[in-house]
C-alpha cells in the first residue's frame, strides 16, 4: 500500500487530514461483518421484476422509473459494475447499447453515441454527480482524469440522443451521468487491492457519521498502469476524495463533496519538424492535476416540490509535448419542480457557468489568444402534462442559452408517453441540440504536417480555427416500445433518424509564406461549418432471469451515418467520418450465482469492421470473465481475465493522435476488503 500513501500529499491541508484521520481509525473486525452484510450483496434476492423498476434522475432532472422516461436510457447499476471486473469508467461505458467505446491506448479513449466517435466525442455530454466534465478547449472529456472509485459508483445513467432540453449545449447524441453514493451508503471501511500484468491498483475509503444528522466518507486510490505490448502507453494516477451529507431541520440536504488528482501517463504520436526527415515518432508524457469541490442545497417543502441549488468549482492543468492547458470553471445552478394542477408538473431552472483558461504554445498545436475567458447563462423549463392519467402523458420544454461563441441558442423538445396497458409502454419525441463552438473551432491552429517543396523550399500543412465558427445542430426523431413478456423477460428497442446541419467541415485556403521559425509555404485549411449529415439506426436490449440464480443481459446496435459537404465545400474528410465505427455491434452478459459464495460472469462483445482515420479496422470479438469467491462477510476474491478471444487487436486510429496501441489479454486479481 505504499504507492497509495503517496496520493496524500497533494491534497489541501483539510482534506488531507481528514483523510489520515480516516486511515487511523481502528475498528473491530467483528463489527466489520454485520456493516458488510447489507451491501451489494442485497441485490442477488432482488427479482428481475425489481430490478428492471430502476430509477433515473437524468432524463428530466427528477427522479423516475426508466419505463416511465420518454427517450432511450439504460442503466449500469452497482451490481452491474461489481459483476463486471472493470476498472475504470472508460470500461464500464462497453455496457451500454448503442455506445461505441475504443481504447486507442493505455489511458486514451474513443466513446461516442450514435456516430461522430473520436477521442474528442464533442456531441457526448458527460458528467459526475451532475458536474459537467466535458472540456472547452478541445470539445471532448480526458478520460484518464476520470478516476472515481468503481465502488462508490451507485450507477451510471446514460442516455442516447439528445438531452439538451435540461442539459443544455453539447448533450447532442448523449448523456452520461455518473452517480455516486451517498455517504449513508458506504460506511465502515474498505480496502481494495487490484493487481495483474496490465496494471496494479489500491482503494482505500471509510465511511463514518456526522453527529447525528450525517454521514461521510473519505477515499485514496492509486492506479499504475503498464504499458501495453510494444506501446509506450504507461500511466500512474493518484486521486483523493471526500464526501458528506447533512439531514438539516425542515428536512433540508446539504451535501459537500470533492476530489484531487495528480499524475502523469505516456503516450506515443509523431511530431512535424520543419526539415528532414519532417514527420519522427516521438513518446511524450502528459503531467496532469487537478481539484474540484461541488456543494448542493435541497428542500421538499411538499411531496410534489423540490427546491436546489448548486455549486461547483474545477480546476486542472495538464502539459505535454502538444500543449499545456490551465482551467478553472465556476458553475452556479438554481432548480425548482413544483405541481401546477392535477395534471402539471413543471421543472425549470437557471444557471451561470465561468470558465477561465490559460494555454502553453507548442509548435504542434497554439491558440490565439492564449489565454480566454468564457461565459455561459441557461435557462430552461419543462412541463410533463397528463393526457389520460395512468397511460398518456406529453412533456414539452426548451433549454434557452447565450454562449460567448454563437450567441442565443434555444433547443426545444417534445416527449409522448402511452402506457399501453402494465406490460407495453411506448414513446417519442422530436428534439433540437447543438453543439456549440469552443476553443479548438474558433482559435486553434495544428501544424499537421511538412514535406519538401520546389526550390528548396519546406512545406507545411496547417489547421486554423475559425472566429466565426457556428453551431451545429441536430433535430432527432426517436421511437421506442418496452416490453415485459414475463417478470423475467423484458425488451427495449429504440429507432432514431438524426437530421445534421453545419457541422465542421475543414476548407482549403490560399497559400501563404511564413518567415518563423525558419521560412516556409504554409497550405492552410480553416474550420468551417460547409457539411450536414443524416443519421439513422436501431437498438434493442433486453434482460432474462431464466432462474433465481440466473441473469442474462444483452444488446444489439445498428447504426450509419451519411456525411454531404455544402456543394461550394472542399472538404474530402466525409467518407472518413462516416465509416469511424462499426454500424453493427452486439453484446451478451451472463452472471450465475453458483453458491452463495462463489459466483462467475462471462461478458462477449462484438463489433463489425470500420475504418480509422488512415486504415480499416478489422472486426473483433472481446471476451471478459470473472470468478469471484466470498471468502468470509468482509474478504471476497476476484479472478479476472480480459480481451480473452485473441492476444492483441487495435480498437480505434484516432486522427488527433496519441498513436494507438494493441490492446492486449489481460488477468487481474482483485481482493477486497471490509472492516
């Protein structure tokens, strides 16, 4: 546990001495079995008619049961995760239907919803515990600063097609929501140790109360990441964190929580020099920190009201050979429902986001200017009306923004809801997302490549942004039917038909000499938004408990994308983009409870061939297991094996780099301990 000892010095001096505190305490091993005991465990007497009446908060900021949410939302829950071996969030994203996530390398990903994936998925919205952790500056999410603790996840809540009626900007294909436990949920104490020959890992968390009236709990983890066959992809992460919910009087929640990271990880790209040989492989190490802080205000002064507000603050740094990047962002959020009538329930809210960068120039990638300020003011409002009470209800609303980029934007929606009768319910909904511009359309230039000219003369190829950048928008047709055949079999299937306007195109500029760093011809292209496209595709999952020891999960995703430049547009990047995943992917989950100790999970993923930005990526199978053996109520061993089906295979050629590696088979062991 030495590694993990090392995460503490980074954080402020509070937290750090909660966290001490936390690790000094001593408690009876024989106190430890009775906490333990109502754990996860719980879930193995649940019915899969119990398990299927999961609750969502992110489909309308409220909460309610999936089957009664008029869009296509599925659920990783706490048993899901445990079950599954994972180790990070990155991996357990492979769960949902309609996802496409690929690992490009040890600590960079590619997670897109319903086309448009890359490693910056600017269509995706992701957040944590309602915290937005999608970034401005390149329009995506770093994943390797995505480190929460698999155990303190209570789910994962992710929506495909737009949410951007509550959600605002940028939740375009989707949503995801990761959702942490409350405090009142993991006390005691537990010790995690996960180890094997693709990365060692330690969690440490205890859980106490707060007087009376609360609970908290605090957290190290430290993650070492080997590099993958042939690759230079090692990573080595260490993050902290606390949590704590307060039952004030008139049944006001407060909760206050935050975390700290610090690390680095290695990667492979290749770097443009301005002379022979021009283009050399080159490893680099990204060193990133960061800290975040988020407190929330509630009150339910009736059964059918709630009041919230909420803050939070984020900042990070990360540099590296492409660029260094500084950022603080503030976020203040008001929220009220309330019922108006027999037959409303209306849910609006406001909000006022400030986000301060500074970036390092690098001859790869600069912006200009260098350093900027950014604000964003939200308003939105939804009403979910009942036509017929118990079957029909219609929800319409609209999120109203002004951006410091595109101005005002206003995206509207309309959700139907029938319930058919207890085992038939079916939905649609016409909606309008954007994606606004952020740093990288409207300020950034890429030196993409150099070669020899004529005369001597060196050649380089350059991306700019464009000042004048627009939105781009999305008006999305989606339908769905749910199904319970029995108590122990249900179906969800959702179509969608995507209609894209403006999207970002890259156009031809006249050529123009450079004297610095050494003179030159710069070929450049400019960002614009000279293209559209048409989505269209299916999806189905469904979920089988053939006997009380039993349960089935599985998906299948069929999807495509057809990208038409402007006719006065002299981009030739559509085919790339629409063959940049698989159009047909399907997956299948296996879990038996052997005996109440033992348990095994058998996890197959497949995906049709598509193309990287460069090569084709062949079609591949990945097969996962786990065993898992109660050894005691406080002491459970896990035995898990990845990526099973082949040795090595490449899952994604990512056009803005790092250079991919293999992805190799894996074995870990895990033991967990609660005291």
């Amino acid at each position: 546990m030495k590694r993990l000892a090392d995460t503490v010095p980074f954080l402020t001096q509070a937290v750090r001495r909660s966290v001490l505190a936390a690790l000094a305490l001593v408690i009876p091993v024989g106190a430890a079995g009775a906490a333990m005991g109502s754990g996860s465990e719980r879930l193995l007497d649940l019915s899969m008619e119990q398990l299927l009446d999961v609750q969502v908060t992110s489909v309308a900021k409220k909460i309610q049961r999936v089957e009664d949410s008029a869009t296509a939302v599925h659920v990783i829950t706490q048993e899901d995760i445990r079950r599954s071996g994972m180790t990070s969030v990155p991996e357990l994203l492979r769960m949902a239907p309609g996802l496409h996530v690929a690992q490009i390398d040890n600590g960079t990903w590619a997670i897109g919803s319903r086309g448009f994936n890359g490693r910056w998925s600017n269509k995706l919205l992701v957040l944590l515990d309602s915290r937005v952790l999608y970034t401005p500056l390149f329009s995506g999410v770093y994943w390797d600063a995505v480190d929460t603790p698999l155990e303190d996840i209570e789910r994962i809540e992710v929506i495909r097609g737009p949410g951007a009626t509550v959600w605002g900007a940028n939740a375009v294909n989707g949503v995801i929501n990761i959702i942490t436990k409350e405090a009142a949920a993991t006390q005691g104490g537990l010790a995690s140790l996960t180890a094997g020959d693709a990365l060692r890992q330690e969690v440490l968390r205890y859980g106490g109360e707060l007087g009376e009236s609360g609970h908290y709990r605090v957290y190290a983890k430290n993650v070492e990441r080997y590099a993958f066959q042939r690759g230079s992809d090692a990573a080595d992460i260490r993050t902290a964190g606390f949590r704590g919910d307060l039952r004030l009087p008139n049944d006001d929640a407060l909760t206050f929580q935050g975390d700290a990271y610090d690390g680095n990880s290695n990667h492979t790209d290749r770097n443009v020099l301005l002379a022979p040989p021009y283009l050399v492989p080159l490893n680099f190490t990204t060193d990133l920190s960061g800290h975040n802080l988020l407190m929330r205000w509630k009150r339910a002064p009736t059964p059918d009201s709630e009041l919230s507000l909420q803050f939070f603050w984020d900042h990070y740094s990360r540099k590296d050979m492409q660029n260094g990047e500084v950022r603080d962002t503030f976020d203040l959020e008001f929220q009220h429902r309330f019922a108006a009538g027999k037959r409303n329930e209306v849910v609006w809210g406001m909000n006022l986001r400030d986000t301060r960068d500074q970036t390092d120039a690098a001859f790869l990638a600069s912006f200009t200017p260098a350093n900027r300020r950014d604000r964003l003011a939200g308003l939105f409002i939804q009403d979910e009306i009942v036509l017929l009470p118990e079957k029909l209800r219609l929800t319409l609303g609209s999120k109203f923004e002004h951006n410091d980029y595109s101005g005002f934007e206003y995206q509207p929606s309309a959700r139907l809801l029938w319930h058919i009768d207890e085992r038939h319910s079916a939905w649609t909904a016409v909606s309008r997302a954007v994606k606004t511009p952020t740093r990288d359309d409207a300020d950034i230039r890429i030196n993409a490549a150099a070669f020899p000219g004529a005369s001597r003369t060196t050649v380089l190829t350059s991306i700019f942004g464009n000042p004048n950048a627009l939105s781009e928008t999305l008006i999305a047709y989606e339908a769905g039917y749910r199904v319970r055949v029995t108590p122990q079999l249900s179906f969800d299937t959702a179509l969608f038909l995507n209609d894209y306007q403006d999207i970002r195109s890259v156009e031809t500029l006249p050529p123009f000499f450079e004297a610095m760093p050494v003179p030159h011809l710069t070929l450049g292209q400019q960002l614009a938004n000279k293209a559209g496209a048409h989505g269209e595709g299916f999806e189905i999952s469904g979920n089988w408990q053939p006997a009380q020891q039993w349960t089935v999960k599985g998906s299948y995703t069929q999807q495509s994308l057809h990208v038409h430049p402007d006719p006065d547009s002299s981009d030739t990047s559509a085919l790339e983009r629409e063959r940049a995943f698989p159009e047909r992917q399907w997956q299948l989950h296996v879990h038996r409870q052997a005996t109440p100790k033992l348990s095994y999970n058998l996890s197959l993923y497949r995906f049709d061939a598509f193309s990287g930005f460069g090569a084709d990526i062949p079609g591949y199978t990945r097969i996962d297991a786990r065993l898992s053996y109660r050894m005691s109520n406080s002491l459970t061993l896990s035995l898990i094996g990845s990526n099973l089906a082949k040795p090595v295979h490449i899952e994604y050629l990512a056009r803005e780099g790092p250079t991919s590696s293999e992805i190799p088979r894996t074995v870990l062991g895990t033991l967990t301990w609660r005291f």
